[in-house]
C-alpha cells in the first residue's frame, strides 16, 4: 500500500466503425493510492478557465493508461502524458501519473 486513497480508473466506451463515441464507461476502484494536488491556475484573459493539476501514486498492480482518467472526491482528471512505473530491486513497485483538469 502506496497511500490511504482509493481513486477510480475510467475507461471510456470507446468509438465505432464511424468515429461516433459509443455510450458507456468501465470503472475499476484503485485502493491504496497517494493522492497530491500540484497546483491550480486560473485564466480569464480570453475565457475563463480554471487548470487544476494533480499528481496520484498508484499500485504496480493497477493499470493505467494515457487513454484512461481518474475520478477522485468527484472530478474526473486526464492521465497527462505516459503513467512511469517505477520499480526497487524487488521488481515493479509503483506508478506515477501526471493529471491535469480543465473546467470552463
């Protein structure tokens, strides 16, 4: 155990034959995370925008991909670049992702 988060891995539906995005999602619950928010920066020069950035820990175990989000205490973050596993002389240990969130 990284941390004492459970954090929420999102698959979405995924597209058909004609690009159109089909209805649906996969969820897995991720236990034993760190959570870390990193910052948040707003913009109103064009529109208002608000960029909140986070960083989570996650089990070797767990799998995360660019494709996927993270849904944690009820906003839902991209995986902002390729999730790192990082790994001890025991083998893999951990993942470190990057997250970012737009609103406005």
């Amino acid at each position: 155990m990284i941390g004492p988060h459970t954090v929420t891995l999102v698959t979405p539906g995924g597209r058909d034959a004609w690009g159109d995005v089909i209805s649906g999602e996969t969820t897995v619950d991720v236990p034993g995370c760190f959570w870390q928010p990193v910052s948040s920066d707003e913009q109103t020069v064009a529109a208002d925008t608000v960029t909140i950035v986070a960083r989570v820990f996650m089990p070797a175990s767990a799998d995360p991909t660019p494709a996927k989000t993270v849904r944690f205490e009820g906003r839902e973050y991209e995986i902002h670049g390729q999730p790192a596993l990082f790994h001890t002389p025991a083998g893999p240990h951990h993942y470190e992702i990057q997250l970012r969130d737009v609103e406005g």
